[in-house]
C-alpha cells in the first residue's frame, strides 16, 4: 500500500525538535532552528532546534553530573534499558522508517533493514553490559597478586553522519551506556529526526536524565570545540568522513582524548576467475547499491579477472539498469535520491571525469531532470588508471569495472589506496580466499558476500579508514579504561 502524504506528515510531526538535554526537551538558546529536508523533493519536512556552543557546554554539563551515578548503576539495569529499547524500536519499525526514508532519502526497505541493525546493537549491547569483566593473577614471583577492573572511561561525545542516520547512533549509544559512560551525541544536520526520535525511545526506556543528551546544529565546528576543549570530556568518537576526523584527532590532542574514528572507504570488489559469476553479480548489487551508494563500505571499484570480466559488466549493468528510482516511500522503488545536490555534482564529476580519460557508460551515467537529487545507477567499463573515481570515495550509485591479470595484480590494485574499510572477494579457491584476505589491507573482508555488517562483528577499518571497532565483544572495549591494582600479601 502506497504511503499518503497525510501519513508522511503525521510521522514527522511526531517526532521531538526540540535539544535533549538532561532529560528535557528545550529550544536552543539561541532561539534559531534549522530546516530538515526531504532529498526527494528538495522541499523542507520539519525544522529542529539550532544548538548554540552554550548549548553544548549545557549538554556536557549534564552528562558530566550524572556520570559517576551511572558507572555505579547496576549493569543488569544498564542492560535493561537497552533491552526494552531494542524492543520499542522493532515495535515501531514502520514509523521509524518512514522519518528515515523521508529525511535520508532510502527506499523504505532498506530503512526498515536499517532500523532493524540499528535496534540489534542495543540489544547485543544489553548481553555485553553484565559481561564486564576484570582478572586476577598471582604475581610471577609469588609475592604479590594482580588485579584488573575494567571501568567505564566517563564522558564521551558522539558524532554521526547522515547515511545511516539511527545505525551510527545506535553503535556508539549501546556500547556507552552498556559500559557505563554518559554521552553527548551530534548528529549530521541533514537527518536529525532519526536521533531525536531514537532519544524518545531511549527515555521511555527509563534511561536517566542526563545520561543522553541530543544537540542538533548548523555549525558543527562551533558546537563541537567547547565540549572537545573541556577537561571533563575523556573520548570522542566520530563516524564521518577521513577530512573531518583527521581534524577531530588534532582537536582532541591537547585533552589527550580517547578517540574511535569510523572513516571513509574506497572498498574493492574483487573477482577471481574461478568465481561463481551469478553469486557475485547478486552480491555486486548489494555492495554497491544498498543506500544508494552512500555508504562507507559501498564497493568502490569493481577488479573482474579478464576471463569474466565482459560477462560480470553485462550482468551487473543488466541488474542495475532493471532498479527503478525514485522517493523511497513509493512501492517498487529500489534507488532513492542522493543526499543533497553537492553530493550528486560530486558523483556527476567523478563520471565526467572518468568518461573524459576513455571510459564508457555500460548503462547509466546522467542526473535525472526536475525536483530531487537523483543520479541513475550506472556501470561504467574500460576504466582509465587514472580516473579519479578509483581513487576516491564516490558515495553514489556508480560502478566501475577494471580488469585484472593475476592474484598478485588483483591484490596490488585493491591495497592501492590510502583507505582500508572493507573489502569484498569472490573465489571458489579456499586457498586462494585465505591467501587474499590475508594480504588485504582492510579491516573487514566480504568472502563470497557483499555485506559484512553484524552487530555481533568488529566494524572498522585502518589506514586513512580510521581506527577503533564497533559491534561485537570489541565494541564495548571502546568505552572501558583497564585499571591494574598491585595487592601486596
Ligand atoms: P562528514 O562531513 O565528515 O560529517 C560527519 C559528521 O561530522 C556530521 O555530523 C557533521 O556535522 C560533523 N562535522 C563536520 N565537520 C565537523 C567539524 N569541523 N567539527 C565537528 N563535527 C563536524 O561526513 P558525512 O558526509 O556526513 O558522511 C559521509 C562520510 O562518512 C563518508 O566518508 C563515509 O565513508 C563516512 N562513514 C564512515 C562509516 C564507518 O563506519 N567507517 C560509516 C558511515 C559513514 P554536519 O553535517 O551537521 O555539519
């Protein structure tokens, strides 16, 4: 059934606009708000509060005064707020999607795949929080004994970016409440009502005053340097883009910050010419086109042995050219808009770019006219080494296809990048699939399937792709310090 206007109206008007701070909802000192709006159609859906830096400060403030209260709240509770948390969100999956898809731009299934990983790192969080452990050891030389306590690293601030606008709150949101820290959140300015809402459902939760705190704004720089300045502060954690982390890292220098930084990507798709063709073609679909492309592990470049190189660019160019585009609320819709017109000139330049050094558009290759940002999926063969797209996160629903002679070039190709996210191989040689992901310079690897997101895995990656990993037993590492005790005896 078709989504009516009416009903896209009352999800937006449902959601809070006001700042989370300490437990209430407020206005930005400021008075000022900031217009939220819907890619598809360029026109404005809702307008949120526009926090001030003494809005921010007035965050920190309130997660700094109840943080040594929630280190002391017993784990089972932390746990259980998180739990009925992962249910009120499964429960309201519909809802949450739609805001999703309204302000993000998706099509509505794959918000609903979203808001679906986004609940389970609450609830896999919920398991971690009384799993919080320390160890006891006799000293080598008999005399002393060691013990170890794993204690919640306190204040943290959270940055999220608007591809995946719940996901990237949740993955930071469980582990720190798990764990035992208060936070401050910031999402992008693009896709606000997603977080808000979360914070509702988190409040509702039962989590305490203070313990969240929601603040949306126009200049991000402004807001984020009182709270990164301030002594209290004790990590930073940031999913975004490498240009911006890297100027977090320098800002969080002089606190000496703990910091995780979930960066860019340039992930390879790489398939051997013993590949089951068919299986990597599906799995193509799904690395390059779930969320329009807008992804930091979207498949990048696309290396396909010589010998099957023409029937993979068929297949895929065929399957893309069979995904109809449009608003992601509309039934049949499998590409929705990209973000904004920025975004969408970038993708356009970087096509450009590639069809000026030779390369051809197998299918695709052109923005589509009238309202909305939208770009038609498109694969792009006989692609130049120096085409900048092979080089550069595209962030859009572009695939270019190079050829490769051996493993050893296949691997020389796919580490030549200053990012290391994910990468994705198709091989049916189990020899060859261990050889190859042990010499990927990634932190995560695809072998034989074109997603590798589980709220149960490490995310993360290395080199210019950043550091720290969220989900998993590693996840909550992340927000706990190690204390040693030396006991004499
Ligand atoms: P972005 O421009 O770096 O923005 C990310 C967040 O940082 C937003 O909340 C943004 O706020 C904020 N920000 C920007 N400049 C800032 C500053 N000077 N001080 C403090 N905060 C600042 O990235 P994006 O375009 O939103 O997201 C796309 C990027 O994220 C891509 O590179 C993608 O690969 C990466 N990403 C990585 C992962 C991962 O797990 N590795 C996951 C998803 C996305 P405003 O937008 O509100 O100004």
């Amino acid at each position: 059934m078709s989504i009516t206007i009416e009903q896209e109206k009352t999800v937006v008007d449902g959601v809070p606009t006001q700042l989370f701070i300490g437990g209430e909802w407020r206005d930005g000192t400021g008075g000022r708000t900031l217009d939220v709006e819907d890619p598809s159609t360029g026109e404005a859906i809702a307008a949120v509060a526009d926090a001030t830096p003494e809005d921010a400060v007035a965050a920190l403030d309130a997660a700094c005064a109840v943080q040594d209260e929630w280190a002391a709240h017993p784990p089972r509770e932390r746990g259980e707020i998180l739990r009925r948390a992962f249910e009120a969100i499964v429960a309201r999956t519909d809802e949450l999607a739609l805001v999703m898809t309204l302000e993000m731009g998706k099509p509505l299934a794959e918000s609903k795949a979203e808001v679906a990983y986004a609940a389970e790192f609450l609830r896999w969080f919920s398991e971690e929080a009384v799993r919080i452990e320390g160890r006891f050891a006799t000293a080598p030389n008999g005399q002393g004994r060691l013990l170890t306590m794993r204690q919640p690293v306190g204040p943290c601030y959270a940055i999220t970016p608007w591809n995946f606008p719940m996901a990237m709150g949740t993955r930071k949101i469980g582990p720190a409440v798990a764990a035992g820290c208060t936070m401050v959140i910031k999402p992008a300015q693009q896709t606000p009502l997603s977080m808000y809402a979360l914070a509702e459902i988190l409040q509702e939760a039962g989590l305490p005053p203070g313990v969240l705190n929601v603040v949306t704004s126009s200049s991000s720089s402004d807001v984020s340097k009182p709270i990164l300045s301030d002594p209290r502060l004790r990590k930073l954690t940031f999913t975004g883009s490498t240009e911006v982390g890297r100027r977090l890292v320098e800002q969080s220098a002089p606190g000496l910050l703990r910091t995780s930084m979930e960066l860019g990507g340039n992930a390879p798709f790489i398939v051997f010419g013993d590949a089951d063709v068919d299986a990597a073609v599906e799995g193509a679909v799904i690395a390059k086109m779930r969320n329009i492309g807008e992804a930091c592990t979207a498949a990048n470049r696309f290396h396909v042995a010589g010998r099957v190189r023409d029937e993979f660019t068929e297949k895929l160019a065929a399957r893309l050219a069979d995904m109809p585009l449009g608003r992601g609320v509309d039934e049949g819709v499998k590409v929705g808009p990209l973000i904004d017109g920025t975004q969408r000139g970038k993708v356009a330049e970087l096509v450009a770019d590639a069809l000026g050094k030779g390369a051809e558009a197998v299918v695709g290759g052109r923005e589509r006219d009238g309202a909305g940002y939208f770009y038609e999926p498109t694969v792009l063969g006989n692609v130049g080494s120096s085409a900048r797209l092979l080089k550069e996160e595209i962030f859009g629903p572009v695939a270019p296809v190079v050829g490769f002679d051996d493993e050893e070039a296949a691997i020389a190709a796919a580490n030549d990048t200053e990012y290391g996210l994910v990468a994705y191989v198709y091989t049916s040689d189990l020899k060859r699939a261990f050889r190859v992901c042990e010499r990927l310079q990634t932190g995560m690897i695809g072998l034989n399937q074109g997603i590798v997101s589980n709220a149960a895995a490490p995310f993360g990656g290395v080199k210019a792709s950043g550091f720290g990993r969220e989900g998993g037993p590693e996840g909550i590492e992340e927000y706990l310090e190690i204390k040693y005790v030396a006991m004499a005896m």
